[in-house]
C-alpha cells in the first residue's frame, strides 16, 4: 500500500468552479490587487477575527512585510525559535534584523524560559512561530513582550484555522504572518501569504509598501517593494477557505487516531497536546529512537515520512556565515535526532492510517 505525503492532485481534482471564476477575473483584467484580492483580503480578516488583512506573494514576505512595518534600526535582534522553517529567520535577516534562536518545549513551541533568558539590550522582536500548526502559549508571550516593551510578530505560516488561548494564532501580537504555500492548512495552486493586524498605522504602512510605496497612481510616500498576492491565487484562496474547517476537523481526527495508537509504543514520543490549543496538524510529529533507520523502514514500504528539520537553524552554516550566536539549544537539538513527520493529511483512508501505525509497531518489534 501506497501512503503518499502529496495529497495535492486529489485536493484540486475537481476545478469547475475555480475554472469559472477564473473565466470571470480574466475577462474583468483585474489582474493586480483589485476586488479579487481585496475580497479575499476581507474575508481572511473575519475569518481570523482581525480588523485588517494584506495579501502578499507568499508566506516570507509576509514576514519580512511585518517586520519592516516596525520600522526599526537595522541590527535589531528577534527571538525566534531555532526548530523552525528556514523563512522565519530568514525574514528577520532580509528586515536587518539579528536572529537569536531559543530552545523550545515537548511541544516543539517556543520555551518561555529560554526566551526569558535571551532578551538583552538589543531585543526588539519576539517572533513566536506557531510551529507544526501547534501554538506556544501567547498570554505567556505577550506578557513577557510588554514587561520588556517587545513587539510580538508571529510567525502563523502553518496555522490557518487554528485556535490557542481563545483567539486564531497570528492574532495575538501586533502582526500575524501566514502562509497559503501548497502543503499549509490554506492553501492556493502556488505561492501566496497574507499578514494581518488590528494596528490602522502598520495596516496602512503595510498596504503602501506592498505596492511600492504609492500613494496614488503619480505620488510615493516611502520607497517599498512590489509584495502583491496574484489575483489568480486570491480566487483559489477564497474558494478554499470554503473547505478549510472540514479539511482541518479531517487532519484532526487523523492526528487523534496517530495519538492513540502511538502513545502505547514506548520507542516514540507524542507530544502533549493542550485542551487551549486546537492544532490544524500542518505536521504531525512525534520523537522517534532510532529515528533514521525507521525512516528507512518506512519509506521502504511506501509510506512517505520526512524529517522537519535534521539540522536546526543554530547549527545551519547561514547561521555561522553571518556570525549569528551559537549557544547550546539543549532541547531542539536532542529532537532533530527523533524528529519525524508522519502523512497525516486529509486524503488518507482508515486503511492507510493503519498501516502506517501496523509498520512502526512492526518496526520496533524488530528493533
Ligand atoms: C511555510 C513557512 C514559511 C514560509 O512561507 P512561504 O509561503 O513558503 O514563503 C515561514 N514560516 C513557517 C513556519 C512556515 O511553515
């Protein structure tokens, strides 16, 4: 049996619709910005419950987008935590800013403690990331953020649909960033990302760099970037949004029978999940002994698993090239060694999701 990882053939099998309003926007040459895209921008904001929303081409100029927002002096430093995707630390670099990279919990979010323990004279940033589709605790965050007088910028790439502490992840700081790339709980046939805040400044800032700068068609106010979301992907994303719940309450349901199933096995760690924190399981990971040769096992018998990711950011050689600060992050690196990402996603059947709980029992009677 076959447990791919790609289910995205099967999610926009049928595009009748989508065709349609495509057929629609065409004919109505709005083909950068306009009604498509503010529509979506609208709906996105309701959805998440913030007051604004800027759709930009994808998840890491929504970052970037952010953080320039702040305005800061460039070589501010940002937290952030060390296990996440290249792009959260990445954007803090193309902003001017420092990264610091924090340790994180058994949840694989970032550890109060360790974010504690980083803030210095320099600190402007914390840039939580709502790692996996999990969330860290952000009343935690926030109330260390305006102790120290920090802006909270959340990396929400993975978190669409999500819940934590009562209130959509993104929406706890002063900006959420997310991402609507093929393999996000939101997702468009492509790149796309959005930003969200309830701030009219950093909204309007937002919308003027986004867009060059321009005030008018013949006057700019600051030099900015063209950051706009395609139209096309605007329509995708809207229709999408549709089926965004359902999607999610599939995955999660998915991820309760990987829980229950796993959690027995002794060799593997499920990681706690919290009654204020509902997931939308962008990944399901668990820690693995003996991690790279279940990995083998596994993708030998079909069932595609990954790792996210083997070498944290601390470790990266990005991060010695530009001189980024290297202490011991106790807890990510012990879990790059056990990492491992399971297909979770809305496609599988009960007989996939079997097998792939069958195979690792299998495995570990051998090991
Ligand atoms: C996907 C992702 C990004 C980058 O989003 P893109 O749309 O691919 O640019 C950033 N941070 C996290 C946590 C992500 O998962």
């Amino acid at each position: 049996m076959k447990v791919p990882y790609n289910y995205l053939p099967q999610q926009f099998s049928d595009n009748t619709i989508l065709f349609e309003k495509w057929s629609e926007l065409i004919a109505s040459s709005e083909y950068t910005l306009g009604p498509y895209v503010e529509n979506f921008e609208q709906k996105f904001a309701e959805y998440v419950g913030a007051r604004f929303a800027i759709a930009t081409n994808n998840g890491t100029d929504s970052l970037i987008l952010a953080l320039r927002s702040l305005r800061l002096d460039p070589g501010f430093e940002a937290i952030v935590p060390a296990n996440t995707f290249y792009a959260s630390a990445g954007a803090i670099v193309a902003a001017g800013g420092i990264p610091v990279f924090c340790d994180v919990d058994n949840r694989y979010q970032l550890d109060i403690e360790s974010l504690h323990n980083l803030i210095g004279p320099k600190t402007k940033v914390i840039l939580p990331v709502h790692w996996a589709g999990a969330s860290p605790n952000m009343d935690q965050v926030i109330e260390l953020a305006n102790e120290k007088g920090l802006f909270v910028v959340e990396d929400a790439c993975m978190g669409i649909g999500g819940s934590v502490l009562g209130k959509h992840p993104g929406t706890h700081g002063i900006i959420g960033a997310f991402s609507m790339h093929p393999l996000k709980s939101l997702n468009v046939i492509g790149d796309g990302g959005i930003c969200v805040t309830d701030d009219p400044e950093v909204y309007s800032w937002m919308a003027r760099y986004r867009n060059h700068g321009m005030r008018n068609r013949d006057e700019i106010e600051i030099f900015g970037v063209n950051m706009r979301i395609q139209p096309l992907q605007a329509v995708v994303a809207m229709l999408e949004m549709d089926k965004l719940d359902s999607i999610l309450e599939q995955r999660r349901q998915n991820a309760a029978l990987y829980d229950q199933c796993l959690q027995p096995i002794e060799a593997i760690k499920v990681p706690k999940r919290e009654p204020w924190n509902l997931e939308t399981f962008s990944l399901y990971m668990v820690l693995a002994e003996k991690r790279d040769l279940l990995v083998e096992h596994l993708n030998k018998r079909d069932i595609e698993v990954k790792i996210h990711y083997p070498i944290p950011l601390h470790k990266q050689v990005a991060s010695k090239v530009h001189g980024l600060r290297n202490e011991k992050l106790q807890v990510v690196e012990d879990q790059a060694g056990k990492l491992v990402t399971i297909p979770v996603h809305q496609f599988l059947t009960r007989e996939q999701l079997d097998y792939v709980i069958y195979e690792i029992n299998e495995f570990y009677k051998a090991h």
